[in-house]
C-alpha cells in the first residue's frame, strides 16, 4: 500500500516528512533531538528552517537529505519513501537528484576548482562533465579561477564553487546548511543571490538551514525550530508542525 | 581527465602525509624483512659451506659396523654429478723397527677432502702447507707424537699390517678432525688402495668405512631421497648439523637470526596499523562528502581498495629495490671480517617472505582500518561524528594477533620463540591497560604544578586516548627492540663466555698416576694454567638391569657399546650440564651414576635402572640417579658417566685427563711435552674452538646489523605515531600561540609531555622486553636468566630523550611560523 502511495505521479511534494522522530543514543540514555515533526514542501518551493545552535535544524536537513534515517516516522523525497531505503538506494538516489551547499564549503583540497564541479557530475555517470562545470563556473563568475585549486580562493570564492559543483547534476532539490555562515555580510549577500537566482533558473526545491533570519525571509516558506520541535511561521503567525 | 580517479589517486596520495608514513612504513617492513632474509640466506650457506669442512664434505654416510659403504652408492651418486670419496677408519700396531706403537689409521682416496683443507708438513721442522689431497698410493703420514714416538724421519718406512709404506709428511691437522676424548691414538693417515695390502681388516675387526658427498644442496636432497629406503640400521646419513659440536653453534646461529626477522616484522606491522589507522581517520571527511554526491559503499571500497594495491606493489618493489644492495653491504662486511672472498647473489625466490610481509601487512594491518571507510555515516558533512569503534578494534586485534601467530610461524616455525614473543606481547597489553587506567587516575589527581609542567600534564590528560595508544605502540617498539638487544648481548655474551678467546683448546689424556707431578712441573716451568685433573677410567658398557646390554638395549648397534667409556668421577656438578631427571649427588652420596641424556635415550634406560660395566677384570653395577643434558659445543671435558667419589668404581686403576690454553704462537711447546711425556696424548681442538668462535662473530656482526636495522624501523615507528597527531597538536599551539601563550613554556610543556610518555613507556616495554628474553633464554637457549639493571634503568631515559627530542621536532612548524598561517592552513 505504501509503495502505491510513495509512487503516486499527483503527488507534488518534493518533500514529505510524516511523524519524523529522531533520538541519539547515549549508551544508558536517549537523547531526543526531533519530535514528532511533519512537513511538506512542494516541487520549486525554498523553504528556510531557523534555529539556534543545537535545536537540531541540521539534524532535520540531514534527514530530510537521505544521509541518515529517522529513528521514528517517514521521509519521502519525490515520491520515493527514502526512509526505507538502504544506504546504498539512497546514496544512488542522491547521485541523481540532490546537491549540497555546506558551511565549510567542503571543497576537495586536492582538486582545482573545476574539477570540484566535475566530481558530482561524474559519479552520477553523467557526460560532458568538463562543458558542463565550466558553464557553471562561468555562471557563478569564476571563470577566470578554474584552475585554482582551494587554497587559493577566497571564502567567498570556495563557496561559489561549491554552490556550481551542487547545481552540477541539476538536481531536484537542493539542501543548504547555513551556506553564508563562513562568510562576511556582504559576500553573504551575493552568495545568497546567486544561490536564490540559480535555484530559480532551474527550478530546484531549495532546503536551507540556517540563523539568518535576512537569509531566510527571502524563502517563500519560512519554518522555526525550536528543542526539536518544528514550526511553521506565516506572516505573523506561528504554526506548529510537531504534535 | 578522470576526476573521481584523482580524488584518490596515487599522486594524490602521495602529497597526504599518513600515506608518505605508511608507504615508508612498508619500504621499511619489506625491506628489513628481504635483506634478513637475502643475507640470513647468504650467511647460512657460508656457514654451512665452512662447517662442512668439519665432515670434508657436505655430507657422510657413515657404516657403525664393519660393512663397506656398497659402491651401487657411490655410483648413483656420480651419476647425480655429486663428487664421492671413500673413507675407512681402523685401529691396528704400527712398527718401526723394533718399537711398536697403537694407532688410529685413516684411509683416505684421491678426492679427499672434499670440504675444507689438510695442513701437513714435509718435516717435523718445516713449515706448515696447506694442502687439498691426503698421501697418495704407498704413502704414509703420521702425526708428529708418533714422528717422535717411532723416531721415524722422511723417507724412513712404516709397517702397516703386512705391507710398508714411506713416511712422507706430517700431519698437523685433519679437516674433520673431530672433538672424540676416546680417540686416543695418534694419528696415521694412508692411501685406500693401499688398505688391501695390509691384511689388518680381518672379520670381526673394527673398521668403520665413511662415504664423503659434496655438491649442491638439490642434488644432495634428492640424493638423501633415493638412498634413504635402502638405508640398512647401520648406516647413517650425517650433516654438519648432526655433528655433536657444531651442529648445536649453527642451530644456535640461525635461532638468533629468525628472532631478528621476527621481531622486524612485528615492528613493521605496528608501523603499518598505526599509519593505516591515520590515513583512515584523515579520510572520513572525504568519504563523508563523496558519500553525499551518491558514491555507494561498495564503490568506496574499489576506490581504495584499489590505492592499497597500488601501494603495496611501489612499497614491495622499492623495498626490494633497497634490500639487495643492503643484505650485499653486510655480506661484504662480514666477508672482509672474516677475511673471506665475497660470493655474494640474491635467490630471488628466497625473498617470498617479503612479498608475504608486504601482503600480510596491506590486507591485515592497512585494509581493515581502510575498509571501515564504507561505513563512515554521510552526515558527518555537517559535523564530526563519535565513531564507536571498540568492536571493529577487538575484531582487527584479533586478526592481527593469528595474523602475526601464523607469519611468525612460518618465518621461525619454532613454537617457543613464537608464544615466548606473543606471551610477551600480551603482558604488555595487560600492563597497559593496568598502567593505562592508572596513569589517566594519577593525571587526574595530580597536583597541577605550575607553567610548563600543568600544560603538558593537562595535555596528557586531555588527549588520554592519544595518550594511551601511543604509549602503546611505544611501548610496543621499545619492547621488541629491547627483547632484541637484550637477547644479543645476553646470549651472545653468554654464549661468547663460553668459549671465551682463552678457553682449553687442547687436552691431554691418559696422565699415568706416576706422571701427574712431572706434568704439574711442565706446566709451572712453562706458566700454563690447567682446569683441574679428571680421573678417567676406561669402562666398557655391558648390563642394563642385570641383562646384557647388547640384546636390551633400545639401539642395539650404539657405538657407545662397542668400545670403552671414559668414565669418571666427580663430586662438583658440570656448570654447563642440565639436569634433565633425577637428582645430582648429596654431599657424602656414594651410589648411584649420573648419564647423558642423548646416552640414555639410545639405550632406553631411565631413573632407577641399573648399568654394569666391565673394567678390566672388574665388574661394577650402579643405579642411574639423574640425567644430564651436556653441551658439547662448550668444548670442557664432558663425560658420558659420572661416578661419585667413594662410589661404585673408586680404587679402580684411572689415568687422569685436563685440559688447558696454549696460544698458537706457543704451539712448539707441544713438540716439547710430547717427546718429554711420550705416553700422554694431546688432543688439539684449537681449530675446532677458533671455527666456532667464527661462527660466533659471524653471527654476532650479523645479528649487530639487523639491530641497526631494527632500530631503524623502530625510530620510523615513533616517527609514524608521532607525526600522526602533528596536525592537531600544531593547531593546538598555534592556539596556544594566539592566546599569547610564551614559545619556551610551550616547547617546554610539548617536551615534558613526550618524555613522561617517553618514560612510561620506556619503563613498560623494557619490562615485558625482560619478560620475553627470561622465556626465549629460559626455553630456547638453555642459558640462565638474570636482570639486565643498566638496561633496564637507562632505557626509559633514553626513550623519554628521544620520544623529547621527536617532540621538539614536531613543534618547529608551530614556531617558525606565524600562528595566523598556521591556523589558516590548518582549517
């Protein structure tokens, strides 16, 4: 029965999180970090989750990315109940349709600038990959740093590269963990511009985690969380997502 | 361009330092562990090569009764293309004129000796020749007492049996002249063709024919292989290893050796886990990261599965590459010690151990740490994740641990040295954990001090796990290498003291009552230092329990049997000896007999039985009280028998026997005592003592260079470990640094640290080191165990220098540069 659920072609959520619960064991205790969170997010929707330090927003994205499984509850992405899913279905499933825009960038210290593109589009078995990231390299106004590697660009510049190396394999959705939190106000700025712009050129679903608020009001929807529990906030009005 | 190929690939690897400190790791493990082997290889078949001038052959096939060797044998042999030559020993009078004399012949062909050389000389006062070939057809040659004994000159003629035959040498020393206190004869050596013609061999005489076998080590395997069947109880196949002297030098030789190779591979190993384990938790973000872009885990363990067999082959080749040149140094050392022409080459199928070490280490000590990369969780993109890791290191120390049991097994194949290093290694993991938790209580509770010393005692405590393991693997290395030097100087010291350079190397038998106080007198005039007198009395072996001994004896054709005993007496117990059962002698006991083991064994008698013996007329009967091991390669007077003084055989006619030092430039003394004391005969075994104590040099520079080697691969272990928390301890003092922390309290803080790891370390490994050297000298070779106290107290200093002075070094960045750099490169 799930399976026709999870395969429904009406179905327009990218996201769809049902019941999620997720505790961390601590060998005789438990620690609880989400409770009982529901959320739904549509294909082409940006969607910013706000928290402090340690209200388990990153936890959340992981989570919602496939790159672990709740403890309780269901994540579907596109369809696809991803929390049934073994790691190795997921990673696949990654390769395909997610990209990553990390804090610390996470760039490859070893590979130039674009090769750190080129990376995602070839483990997807993707071809073209040199055009490709160099198109993207143009786009994000590096290309005259291709072959830089890391340690020679500026924050500001590892971050553009990691923001074309996660539009690289076009992915679906795209999930964010504080993407200017490594960065100055005003390089923030235009990295948040180029990544609101390039997800809406290609139409992506954009997941941002982040304590900016600025950054997150640019979001069409906008959700705080708060000790594990999810809320979503409409104008001036808090909905609570966690029963 | 593949890029995914280039986010590990080998250049890449390359740049990244746990991968440097494990490729050097492996060089280092395949390199000791080949150059071992290539020059153990080579020191092996010297040593043999020179030991098997003690049979003048590679091997003897010796009759114990009077039967010829068939020459069906000897045939086959040349048809195999070994070299033969016959041998036949008998006793018979020989005269000249009227005086008559007993001797011990020996008839050799043209082909002997086919190892080692004869030194003769045309006269008494000529000098000394070296020679390949014994006399030839009509020929005779005598040792020089019987020269003077028989008054006989060059040319004079020798009756032998029915024939005569013309003195024309003399013999100074025989290859396998052999170290046999009953061969009491002088010596003649003569033609075998010339045998016939004596008529001496009648039926029932005692003649023992010898066949002599040189040639290549396959050849005489196979050889061994064919003849073995139609090997009668009578005959037997002897190698220099069966010889009673040397046999016991080379088995102790090649023990010493494989202990090395041993302890290198355990080093090499330790080298390997811990650089392996760096490079696997250096890896975690990268796997992490690769993870989110959907790289599945079974494509991760490709992608580094397929590095480490990169490794592997450049590490094995390059380790072989060093290996060679460096087993050729120390065999061209050793060759210019032991003034020897250099024959040096490398059997490239002697190196597969090598090849398995470097095997062994890849897919026991680097792949699992590596493996367990699959399962790093992807969410450790965001932040680092605590890895519980305590089931997959039991399960990867118990691996290593049958992993090293069976390398070690092969390599040594000796179970004693095998569980004495394992049982070594567990104690130091039992120590550890005790030291380890009371080391973390200790910190905890120790009274911070000031300055420096809080630091490096907060540093201690904060990185308790570091702190642990690498005291560990230090602990580890300085116990292996301990174990090793240890081992050297206790045993080779031992072994050394033995047969010290001044050590008896002549005896002098069959001393008549009458003569011992003219002896004493030579001696004194001549300023010789003698051991003390033993009575010797001759004995023939005849009852076992009341039965003749011949018909109950578990080998009825022991040579023991057939000729006389030297049997003795003595109240003080042989230092050297063992008892293997029973007791040795009360104060005032008078019964009983105390026998060699080996003796024992062939006869098949125990504790409690009774041996008769015939002495002259006599017969004396006596209970066994204890069994003795004796070590005849420690060339003192070693008897078969012993009696109690007042006991069974006391009052029985003896002569007495001693032994004593004479230099070789003071050998004409002989001359001297011999034509002053014709009826004593002088056995000289200065050339058996001189061979073993090559060996023993040998062996010694041998097992020096591979401790060179090993310390080697220790230092590079420490370096490993050491340099796999740089990162982290760099960015600790830049911190330090940019807090504004002084660089002399923080270079001293980082030197206190690693000398109190140093120390404790140092203090753990020379303790289980000790453990170790009490059971290989315990049960290996057989020597008395004692502490080592100036090892024992120096080594935790020298190990808190040195583990100092690797800190210091790994600190330099952290001082040489600003801490902004530092702290920006190391983001």
């Amino acid at each position: 029965m799930s399976t026709d659920r999870q395969r429904n072609p009406l179905n327009d959520f990218m996201i769809k999180v049902e019941n999620l619960s997720h505790s961390v064991d601590l060998g005789t205790d438990k620690l609880s970090i989400l409770q009982q969170v529901n959320l739904d997010i549509r294909k082409g929707e940006s969607a910013a989750i706000v928290g402090r330090s340690g209200s388990g927003k990153t936890t959340l994205l992981g989570l919602l990315a496939g790159l672990d499984i709740p403890s309780s509850g269901t994540v579907s992405m596109n369809g696809h109940l991803i929390s049934a899913l073994s790691e190795d279905e997921r990673a696949s499933l990654r390769s395909q349709r997610v990209g990553f825009v990390f804090q610390s960038f996470q760039l490859l210290p070893a590979l130039t600038a674009i090769e750190n593109v080129m990376l995602p589009i070839e483990l997807a078995g993707l071809s073209d990959a040199k055009s490709k990231a160099e198109a993207l390299l143009q786009r994000v106004g590096l290309g005259d740093r291709m072959q830089h590697t890391p340690r020679q660009l500026s924050g500001g510049e590892q971050q553009r590269v990691a923001i074309a190396r996660a539009f690289a394999v076009e992915p679906q959705v795209l999930f964010a963990d504080e993407p200017t939190g490594n960065l100055d106000t005003r390089t923030g700025e235009a990295i948040t511009e180029l990544l609101m712009t390039l997800n809406r050129e290609q139409g992506t679903t954009l997941v941002m985690v982040t304590h900016d608020q600025q950054l997150a009001e640019r979001c069409q929807r906008h959700f705080v969380i708060e000790a594990g529990v999810l809320h979503e906030k409409t104008d001036n009005t808090t909905e609570v997502l966690s029963a | 361009m593949n890029v995914t190929a280039k986010v590990v690939s080998f250049t890449q690897d390359l740049r990244e330092r746990n991968v440097k400190v494990m490729l050097m790791a492996m060089i280092i493990a395949v390199a000791t562990v080949a150059t071992i082997n290539a020059f153990a290889d080579h020191l092996q078949r010297t040593l043999m090569t020179s030991a098997n001038a003690f049979l003048a052959a590679d091997r003897q096939l010796n009759s114990r009764t009077n039967a010829p060797i068939p020459e069906a044998w000897y045939a086959e042999a040349e048809k195999r293309g070994l070299k033969v030559g016959r041998m036949v020993e008998f006793g018979t009078m020989v005269s000249n004129e009227s005086q008559f004399q007993l001797v011990a012949v020996k008839a050799v062909d043209n082909a002997y000796p086919l190892r080692g050389e004869i030194e003769w000389q045309a006269d008494l006062d000529s000098t000394r020749q070296i020679g390949s070939k014994g006399p030839g057809p009509g020929e005779v040659w005598l040792n020089p007492r019987l020269m003077r004994l028989l008054n006989l000159r060059p040319g004079d003629a020798l009756e032998v049996g029915s024939t005569s035959l013309e003195v024309t040498g003399v013999i100074m020393r025989e290859p396998d002249g052999g170290f046999r206190l009953s061969n009491l004869a002088p010596r003649v050596m003569m033609h075998v063709d010339d045998v016939a013609a004596t008529e001496v061999i009648q039926p029932g005489s005692r003649v023992r024919h010898r066949g002599l076998f040189a040639g290549d080590e396959a050849t005489l395997h196979d050889f061994e292989i064919w003849l073995e069947p139609q090997l009668a109880d009578n005959y037997r196949w002897v190698d220099v290893r069966q010889g009673e002297t040397l046999g016991e030098s080379l088995d102790k030789a090649e023990g010493f050796l494989l202990l090395g190779g041993s302890l290198a591979v355990l080093l090499a190993v330790v080298a390997i886990a811990v650089a392996s384990r760096q490079y696997a938790l250096s890896q975690r973000d990268r796997v992490a990261l690769l993870k989110t872009m959907g790289l599945t885990g079974s494509r991760i363990r490709r992608l580094y599965l397929s590095r480490l067999i990169w490794w592997g082959a450049i590490a094995t080749l390059l380790g072989l590459m060093l290996a060679i040149p460096a087993a050729w140094f120390l065999a061209s050392m050793t060759a210019r010690l032991m003034e020897q022409p250099l024959h040096f080459e490398v059997d490239f199928w002697q190196l597969w151990p090598a090849v398995l070490t470097a095997l062994v280490a890849l897919f026991a000590f680097a792949y699992p740490p590596i493996d367990r990369l699959r399962n790093t969780p992807a969410m450790r993109v965001f932040r680092s994740l605590p890895t519980n890791n305590k089931a997959a290191l039991f399960k990867d120390l118990l691996l290593a641990s049958v992993v090293i049991f069976a390398l070690l097994w092969i390599y040594v194949s000796d179970i004693v040295l095998v569980m004495a290093l394992l049982g070594a290694v567990m104690a130091l993991v039992i120590s550890l954990a005790i030291a380890g938790g009371g080391l973390i209580w200790g910190l905890r509770r120790l009274p911070a001090g000031k300055g420096s010393w809080r630091l490096a005692v907060i540093a201690l405590y904060l990185h308790r796990n570091a702190t642990l393991s690498q005291m560990s693997v230090f602990a580890m290395t300085i116990m292996l290498a301990a174990t090793l030097v240890l081992v050297r100087s206790s045993l080779l010291a031992d072994w050394q003291a033995q047969l010290p350079e001044d050590a008896p190397n002549h005896f002098l038998l069959n001393i008549a009552p009458e003569s011992v106080d003219q002896v004493e007198a030579f001696f004194t005039d001549n300023e010789l230092n003698r051991s003390p007198l033993y009575p010797i009395i001759r004995g023939r072996l005849t009852e076992i329990n009341g039965q003749p001994a011949e018909e109950v004896a578990l080998n009825k054709d022991d040579d023991e049997l057939r000729r006389e005993l030297n049997l003795t007496i003595s109240d003080s117990y042989p230092e050297d000896n063992q008892i293997v059962d029973g007791q040795w002698f009360a104060t005032g006991d008078t019964s009983g007999l105390s026998i060699e083991q080996s003796l024992a064994e062939s006869l098949g008698v125990k504790i409690g039985d009774e041996l008769g013996f015939t002495v002259g007329a006599e017969k004396v009967t006596a209970a066994i009280t204890s069994i003795r091991s004796v070590q005849w390669d420690s060339m003192r007077p070693n008897f078969f028998i012993i009696f109690p003084p007042n006991g069974a055989i006391d009052g029985l006619p003896s002569t007495s026997l001693t032994s004593f030092y004479l230099a070789e430039q003071d050998k004409t003394l002989l001359n001297d005592f011999v034509r002053q004391f014709p009826t004593i005969s002088v056995l000289e075994i200065d050339h058996i003592i001189e061979r073993i104590q090559q060996i023993i040099r040998q062996v010694t520079q041998a097992v020096e260079a591979i401790l060179v080697m090993i310390l080697l691969a220790a230092i590079a272990v420490m370096v490993a470990v050491v340099s796999a928390t740089m990162s982290e301890r760099q960015r600790e003092g830049a911190l330090l640094r940019t807090l504004g922390s002084q660089q002399r309290l923080l270079v001293r803080a980082t030197i206190i640290e690693f000398a109190l790891i140093g120390f404790l370390a140092g203090i753990l490994g020379v303790l289980t080191a000790e453990i170790a050297v009490w059971a290989l000298q315990y049960r290996m070779f057989e020597g008395e165990f004692h502490w080592h106290w100036p090892v024992v107290i120096s080594l935790p200093f020298a190990s808190a220098c040195i583990l100092a002075l690797l800190g210091r070094w790994q600190l330099t960045p952290v001082l040489t540069v600003s801490p902004m750099l530092l702290l920006r490169k190391l983001e």
